[in-house]
C-alpha cells in the first residue's frame, strides 16, 4: 500500500499531537503537584518530563524531515503550505497541533511561575532563621524558640 506524502506527514503530525497531549497532561499534573505541596511526587514528574521532551523533539524531527522529503522549507510558512495542499484534514491536524502547543507553553511558564514562586518563600524563610541569629531546633532535634525550659512537648 502507497501512502501519498500528505498522508505520511498527518501521520507525523498525529503523532506529535499525542506527545504534546501527554506532555501537557503532565504539566497539569505538575501544577496540581505544586499547588497541593506534593514535592515529592517533583524528581519523578521531572524525569518523565524528560522523556517526554525527548518524544518531542523526535516526533518534530520526523514531521520536519517529511516536510523537507516533499519539498517544503521547515518553518511555520512550509508547514503552512503543505497544511494548505494537504487538504482538509491535514489543515485540521495542523491546527490541533498549534494550539496544543500553545496550551501546553502556557502551562509550563504557569508551573515556572508557581516553582519561583516556591523557591522565593523557601530563601525568604531560610534568611529569616539566619537573620535571628539563632536555630529553631537544637542539635538533638527539639523545637528551642517558644518553650522556655528547652524540654519535649511530647516528654511531658
């Protein structure tokens, strides 16, 4: 069976559009994970972002060299062109693409607000403590500011 290169090069795009729905996903859940405190759950979300990233690059390398096999430029203005030549529904593929590109840039200049925004109150706690000259916790570990007589709540 022979696939027209319109055909092929929908199919790269249909393959980005998944990468970039995945990749969006986990962004959401990236914010949520911020937002709820789940710091934890950041290192695993990371290294699936990578992967992810990884997939992308891929799948836009594979869509470009299609684009370059059938004579266009790789730039928005080829894309465009072959979007327009291919029809219909390449044109519709070609706009889903765009668009969950864009939401997924929105989201991942969201969760880069949301992380500085962590990072900030976590310098601005740690140079309260340092500016007081004193640690909240002694060596042994128990609470020192506030107690009077240095025992454990817990101690009795």
């Amino acid at each position: 069976m022979i696939i027209s290169p319109y055909a092929f090069l929908q199919h790269r795009i249909v393959e980005e559009i998944a990468a970039m729905e995945a990749y969006t996903q986990l962004l959401k859940d990236e914010a949520a994970a911020l937002m709820e405190g789940r710091f934890s759950d950041m290192m695993e979300m990371t290294e699936r972002k990578e992967q992810l990233v990884t997939t992308l690059v891929d799948v836009d390398q594979a869509r470009e060299t299609q684009l370059q096999i059938m004579g266009y430029p790789v730039s928005p203005k080829g894309a465009n062109a072959a979007a327009t030549a291919g029809g219909t529904s390449l044109q519709e593929a070609w706009s889903t693409l765009l668009a969950r590109t864009a939401e997924s840039r929105q989201h991942n200049h969201n969760n880069g607000i949301l992380i500085h925004a962590h990072l900030e109150l976590s310098r601005n706690a740690i140079n309260f403590v340092h500016a007081h000259g004193q640690s909240l916790y002694g060596a042994d570990g128990q609470h020192r500011v506030g107690l009077g007589h240095g025992k454990s709540l817990a101690a009795g």
